[in-house]
C-alpha cells in the first residue's frame, strides 16, 4: 500500500499540493488524473524522490520513502518525456540500463513483443517519436518490479503497440502488481482503470471507479465525466 499523508509542496509561493491524503491499495491499475497544472506530476515525482514535499510523509507497505533511496530497485518508471543519448545504439542504451540495476531482467522477451529487433543497431537519435516510446517502454517493463508509474505511456504507439502495451498491463496487474497511470486518453483510463485519482489545484476532488465518478457527475460517459468536472473549475 502507498500512503500520502498530509503532502503539500510550494515552489516559490506557488502551492502546488495542498495538504494530499491518499491511499493506493497493492494490486490493480490506478489513474491519477488532472489538468495541467493540477499537481499530478508533483505527486508522481514525490513518490519518485524526484521532488521533496515540505509537509508530510509517503510510506510504501509501511516504510517512509522520503530522502530514501534503496527503495526505487523496486520501483519501474516510465517518464512522459524520454531524453535519451542521440548517439547511442538501442541496444547500447539497453545494455547500459542493464548494467546499472544489475538485475536479472526479461529485455529480449519485450524487444520481441514491441518489434525493436531491427532498431537495435540504430542510433536513438534517428528513431521516430513512436519507436522511441516502445524503446522506453521495454526500458520500464523489463525489470519485473511490483509497482509500475506509467506517465503518459501511449503518446505516439501506432495502433499494434497501443494493444501490446493494454495486453502487457493486464498480464501485469494479474501478477499482482500495483500499476500508476496519468493519461489524457480517457478511453484508455476507461478500459484498464479499477480506480481514479482526479487532482485539482493541488487537492483530491476524487477518488473511486469510474462507474462512481460518471454516477456522481451525473453522466453517462467518463470523458463528459471529466469534462464537467473542469467545466465547473472554469465557470
């Protein structure tokens, strides 16, 4: 279980969090979801040890995770944007990444499933935006972790690798494997989310399934869901 107690966090005189209360359960796929500037990102990298929040504690299973390090091995993130080396080779990038866990990892069986074999001698550098994705997301997969954060995980995938990557997280979660997702593609929120996080400026409006936040604004569909949601923040 990952508990958030009483995070907030400010940059500059901006409160970006705002007193965050939040229980994720072990096992299953949850969406954490909000408009720019909501504060989605602040949570995630919090989580990450990317950012150190000024109040509160996160805990993994009952262990404080903030200035801590040694429990990220267990943690596989995909980040929205991939900076990767333009000069290296694929397979030089894989290998690297390899090198610096040190942990057994199934590389070659997602090399397989997201078709990078006749990229892997190419430099990162002249990938397109779609094939860099898949490259990313072997790198997030490949490492068995129990807790997966996927920031954005479609952005580019053609239709094949949109469902490899659906079919991969199910098989996932049946793993028992908690799974963190932030999309702007609601349908795919929609298909794989037991629950949703929905953030706005910087405290939780929501949390629950999908059913109960269409039940609660009163629409038949999670998209017009959402967007009366930010409709009512905008009036």
């Amino acid at each position: 279980m990952i508990v958030f107690q009483d995070l907030k966090k400010n940059f500059g005189k901006f409160e970006v969090l705002k007193t965050i209360n939040l229980k994720i359960n072990e096992g299953g796929i949850f969406a954490i979801l909000g408009p720019n500037g909501s504060g989605k990102t602040t949570l995630i990298k919090s989580l990450l040890g990317m950012v150190i929040p000024q109040n509160g504690t996160i805990t993994i299973n009952n262990q404080q995770v903030i200035h801590k390090w040694n429990y990220r091995d267990k943690v596989d993130y995909l980040p929205q944007i991939a900076n990767f080396p333009s000069n290296l080779k694929v397979i030089e990038l894989i290998n690297m990444v390899k090198d610096i866990r040190g942990r057994k990892c199934r590389d070659q069986e997602l090399i397989n499933l997201f078709r990078i074999t006749p990229f892997l001698n190419k430099k990162l550098g002249t990938l397109s935006g779609g094939t860099k994705q898949r490259v990313n997301l072997v790198l997030t997969f490949m490492f068995d972790s129990p807790l997966i954060i996927l920031d954005e995980p479609t952005s580019g995938l053609d239709p094949v690798a949109l469902i490899t990557l659906k079919e991969l997280i199910i098989n996932e979660k049946a793993k028992g494997k908690t799974i963190i997702i932030t999309s702007h593609i609601m349908s795919f929120v929609e298909e794989l989310s037991d629950e949703v996080v929905f953030i706005l400026d910087g405290e939780i409006y929501f949390q629950g399934s999908v059913s109960k936040l269409k039940e609660q604004t009163k629409q038949s569909s999670f998209e017009y869901a959402i967007a009366s949601i930010l409709k009512e923040q905008y009036v």
